[in-house]
C-alpha cells in the first residue's frame, strides 16, 4: 500500500510514520504546514525509523503523487484543501482529524461521492466496543440512570471536549432516543436535568486519553473506562483502516466497517 501522512510532524503523524512499514504500507509522501519546523526533514529520520526518502513538504498536492491512501491527523482547518486534493487526484483519505467545522463536515460527504473517505474521532478497536457497551448499558439501564462522560488528555491538546468524547455522547443520545450534551458546568446551573449528558475535559501531564463514562443511579453507578496507554494503538488502527479502504469504491467508511 502507497501512503501519504497529512500532519507528517506531528505526534500521530510520526507515529504512523514509525509503524507504516510493519503494517505493509510505503510512505510515498509527507505533508506538514508552510510554518513546520520539520520542513525539508526526511520523514522517517524525524519518526526515528532510519530514512525513508521522503522530505516533509508543505505542499499536499505533490505529497499525494503515487500515494493509494492518505492518513490525515492535522488540524480542522487543514482538512477541507486535503479533501479537495485527495478528489482531485483520486486518492482514498482516513481522516483523525478532530472537531472539523462545517466546511470539513461538508466535504467528508462530497469527497465520499468520489473516493473511499473514512473519518474517526478515535481508531481505537476498543473505544469502538466502549461505544456499543455504553449504549446497551442506557439501554438496560434506563432514564432513572444519569450519565456524565469524563475525558483526560494531555497539556498540549488543543481543543476540547475530544472528538471521542463527542463520538460517546452521541452514541448515548441514540441509545436513549433523546439528550442535551451540556459540556462542563460553571456558575448558578441549577439542578441537573434529567435529559443532560455531561461531558467534561481534565488536561494535564500526558496522558495519551482516558474516557469514562460514568452511569449514575440511585445508590449505585456503573463507569466503564477506556485508557490508552500509547498513541501506536491510533496509528496501527489508521493504517488497519487505510488497507482496508485502498481499492474499495467511493464512499462513506467508518471504523465499524474495518473491524467488521
Ligand atoms: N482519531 C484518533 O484516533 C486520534 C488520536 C489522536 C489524535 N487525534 C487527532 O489528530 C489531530 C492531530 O493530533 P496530534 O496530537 O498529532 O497533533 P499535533 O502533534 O499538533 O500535529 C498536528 C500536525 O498537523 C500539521 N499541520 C498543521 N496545519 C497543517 C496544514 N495546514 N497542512 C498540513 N499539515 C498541517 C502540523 O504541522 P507543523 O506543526 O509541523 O507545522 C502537525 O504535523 C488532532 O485533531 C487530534 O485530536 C485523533
């Protein structure tokens, strides 16, 4: 498999670039913004893997040449350009990118009328299953059981709550057929509603990302925890997910369709 990283400096980035050749794939291209430090530097030599002959470039639409599939992990802003290059030169994209705007949501679905576009807040296995749990839990559960989702990453994380977090909170919502995400709570609120999901975000250290989902009841609670312990385990799920969409028609891909 030929592959392109989006965001090739930065730390998922790297780590894909560490893990793509022990998961089949050959980095072909490596694109990181005009103001990267890492610019000009052979992508591999920066993961720490020995060089791979690829510089990091700031120009996408050259780092796409030759590649089958680009793995995005950059920022929202950068995603839109990358969706309408990927288009234009027929390459499949996963995207990890999180909290995309509007015109990111917008081209995910143009994009997928004419390449394969897999976009995940998380590529954790895992986190997937957490997701499926924590709906059958509302489910048996019930209204009388409240539920607040605590996520904690590390200092450098740019925006909050995190997109798995996002992702659980939705996958609650279906569950119970209704809920208000309230993220954080400050000031005079009131008491809680019963129709709330809390989503909360702690930072600090580096933690790689913890989410719980706590499910509160009368004179019990149920949390269900998911830790990652390395972002490898996000890598090696973007590169299981960028296999599996090299070769398949356009369309909307998610992580549910890689781990079948
Ligand atoms: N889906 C998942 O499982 C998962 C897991 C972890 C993280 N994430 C998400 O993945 C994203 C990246 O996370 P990270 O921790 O790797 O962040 P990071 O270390 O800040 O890396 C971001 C990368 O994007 C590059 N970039 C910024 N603007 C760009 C542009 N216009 N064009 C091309 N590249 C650009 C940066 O380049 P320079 O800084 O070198 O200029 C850097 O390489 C975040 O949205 C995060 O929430 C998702």
């Amino acid at each position: 498999m030929k592959l392109a990283i989006h965001g090739a400096s930065g730390r998922m980035g790297q780590a894909v670039a560490r893990l793509a050749a022990s998961e089949g794939a050959t980095v072909v291209g490596a694109v990181v913004s005009h103001r990267s430090a890492l610019l000009g530097r052979d992508v591999g030599e920066a993961a720490g893997v020995g060089p791979l002959g690829v510089a990091m470039s700031e120009d996408a639409a050259s780092g796409l040449l030759g590649a089958e599939v680009v793995i995005d992990f950059s920022r929202p802003e950068a995603v839109p350009h990358l969706l309408q290059l990927a288009m234009r030169a027929r390459v499949a994209v996963v995207s990890g990118t999180t909290r995309l705007d509007a015109t990111g949501e917008r081209l995910l679905v143009e994009a997928a009328r004419v390449i394969p576009v897999l976009w995940a807040p998380n590529t954790s296995l895992a986190v997937h299953v957490l997701a499926k749990l924590a709906a059958e839990a509302v489910r048996q559960l019930g209204p009388s059981f409240d539920v607040e989702i605590v996520e904690t990453h590390h200092r450098a994380k740019v925006d909050a709550p995190s997109g798995t977090a996002t992702m659980l909170a939705a996958a609650v919502r279906e569950a119970r057929g209704d809920g208000r995400v309230v993220a954080g709570r400050d000031g005079e609120v009131g008491p809680r509603r019963d129709d709330e999901i809390g989503v909360h975000a702690v930072r600090g250290g580096d933690v790689i990302g913890d989410h719980t989902i706590h499910l509160l009841g009368p004179s019990e609670r149920l949390e269900l925890t998911h830790r990652a312990t390395s972002r490898d385990l996000f890598a090696r799920g973007a590169l299981r997910a960028a296999r599996f969409l090299a070769g398949k028609p356009a369309g909307r891909y998610t992580m549910a369709d890689v781990v079948g």
